[in-house]
C-alpha cells in the first residue's frame, strides 16, 4: 500500500506526496526537510514525520510548538487509516491509501519516479517587506499611521493626572495606566477589548520595540517568550548559548522563557528575535515563573496565532492570559506594528 497525503487547506493547499513502505518523510517550514512548506508561519521548522512499518503507516510529531492534531486530538505518534486528518500548524492533511501500482499523482501530470514537489523555499510576498526587514536585531520597524486625536483627548479626561500615577495600582485599569504620556501616545483602542494597536511613530523617549520595554520595565517585571524553532541561523545561536550557560527555562522542545532580572543578554536577546514571529514579551508586577505559562503555551507560541486566538476567543483567553499578567506586548505582522493586551 501506499499511503497518500492530499493538503486540503492551508499555504500549500492542492499539493499531494505519498510514503511508501518501510519510507520515513519529514514534514516541516525548513527548507531541507522532504516536503517543505515555509509558507506555513505557524508550522515548526521541524514538525512532524510520515513512516510506515509492515502493518500500518504513522504521524509522529518531533517537538514542535504547536502540536500536531490527528482529526482534531493532539498526538505524539499514532497509526494512520484512510479519512484522518492531520493538522500541523496552518496546514491540513487528509489520509488516503492506494495500491502500490496506483500512481498517486496521476491527476497531476507527475510520474511515479519523481521526487515530492516543493514549495520555493521563500515567498514571493516577501518582497514587499525586505524594505522593512534588514536583518534580526537591525529591524527598521514601521510605525506609520495616524493618532486618533479625539480618542487620545478622551482618555486624558478621564484619567488621572501624571502627578498622581505614584499613589494607584498601575495595574488596575488601562486607563490608569494610559495617563501615563508616553504610554497613550503609542497605543489605542481595538475594537477587541482590552487589546490595543500601535498608532503613531516613535519618538521621545521611545524611539523602537526595546525602547518601549524599557518604558514599561520602570513599573513592571519583564519577561519574554522565544520560539526557537522561528529563528534564523544568528539567532538561534544565540538561543542556543543562552540554554548552554542555564539562563533560559526551557517550556517545551522549541519555547524558551527568560527573565529580565536574571538574564544579563536580555536586551540582546529581544533586538535578535525581533521580525521573526517568535518573541512575546510579559510584564507583571509580581514575579513571574514559566511553570505559570503552562496552561496557554501553546498560544504563545506565535504572535500571530495569539492575535488570531484573542480575536476568535478573546474573553475566556484573555481572562487565563491576564489572571497574573499585567500586560503582553508583540508584533502583530511583518511590518512591525506592535499589539498590547493590556489588563483592564
């Protein structure tokens, strides 16, 4: 038997590979694996394997970040049968078997001998960021738009006065803490509650990303989130020293969690990991331990699944996320415009 993988949804939507007995494929965004798809942002570079033995062909998952689903429950290895569906990342997978005489690509014009085909090993829509994207840590981060002045005036109104910001709880609303005047002329109001978007250039006393961490680190803790699996080749060294020398807290195979106190690289850490959907960075007022993180780690895995995942369960997520966070801060797309989940 053979047994055939058809995508029916996601980036490489309409491709088919096939295993064949006593074969192993490697499925991942890495440009070397057998069937590569890098367009798939939210699929590890390494995620999953297709083998077979003599009785049954297998999906085993190799450590990725989000999990590999197997007709919508999370497996590590499991015997495929004919109608499964496997979800990896964006991607979506449905299982068939044909008899080893079968040509499993005969309805795309591809003979049996050839190779899986591949996906270019960068997208083209690339392109229109590279002016926006020199290399990680030298990110020319795009902060255009316009402020929204009467929203701005709004909340000065209503808010208590800079003066007066030593005797609250900075974490009891956002409107507490959006007095604050470097605070309120970066960030405003979603249509998502308590979800707030970059809307206007940095300057002053915030000139980037790091230059707004350092902002918030005056009131709160710091901390970050990294996805190792994201990183280029420079970054991921970087990772890699870190976990050498013990100052990372490993949450899975691919996550890392740092602490600002306790990570003297922290601020390196963050300028390499910038651009690359794979830093979420945490304030709290009280310590923080990556234990804690546990119960939502997989939707910290990616910046963009996190907007995606506060847009689509916005209440009951944001209630578990913020129950000890104050607030998270990351890059909501390629361009570099910057979410906040602020508590409220």
């Amino acid at each position: 038997m053979i047994c055939v993988l058809d995508i029916i949804d996601g980036p490489a939507r309409g491709k088919r590979f096939w295993v064949k007995q006593n074969q192993c494929i490697e499925v991942g965004r890495i440009s070397t694996a057998d069937f590569s798809i890098p367009l798939d942002s939210h699929m590890s570079r390494r995620h999953l394997l297709l083998d077979s033995t003599q009785n049954c062909f297998r999906v085993r998952d190799v450590g990725s970040a989000n999990g590999t689903f197997l007709n919508n429950d999370p497996v590590q290895v499991s015997e495929l049968r004919a109608g499964d569906r496997i979800r990896a990342g964006m991607t979506t997978f449905l299982v068939s078997y044909k008899n080893v005489d079968e040509n499993p690509h005969d309805c795309d014009g591809i003979s049996f001998g050839q190779s899986i085909a591949r996906e270019p090993s960068e997208p083209n829509n690339q392109e229109t960021f590279k002016s926006l994207v020199k290399s990680p840590g030298t990110r020319s981060v795009d902060f255009s738009g316009s402020v929204d002045k009467e929203l701005i005036a709004d909340l000065k109104r209503n808010t208590v006065q800079p003066s007066d910001l030593e005797n609250i709880d900075l974490a009891a609303t956002q409107l507490n803490i959006a007095s604050g005047d470097w605070w309120q002329s970066y960030f405003t109001p979603t249509n998502i509650a308590e979800i707030y978007e970059q809307s206007a250039e940095l300057s002053g006393l915030c000139e980037s990303f790091v230059g707004l961490l350092e902002e918030f680190s005056k009131s709160f803790k710091l901390y970050v989130v990294v996805n190792q699996s994201q990183l280029s080749q420079d970054s991921f060294q970087l990772v890699e020293r870190l976990k050498g020398s013990g100052k990372l807290e490993g949450l899975s195979q691919t996550l890392y969690f740092a602490k600002q106190s306790e990570l003297e690289e922290f601020w390196d850490l963050i300028k390499a990991c910038q651009g690359q959907d794979a830093m979420i960075c945490l304030g709290s007022r009280t310590p923080l331990h990556g234990k804690e993180l546990m119960a939502f780690i997989d939707t910290l895995s990616f910046p963009s699944m996190l907007r995606k995942n506060l847009t689509a369960q916005s209440n009951s997520l944001k209630k578990q996320i913020l129950h000890r966070i104050h607030w998270v801060m990351f890059e909501s797309d390629l361009a570099g415009r910057l979410m906040l989940l602020l508590k409220s």
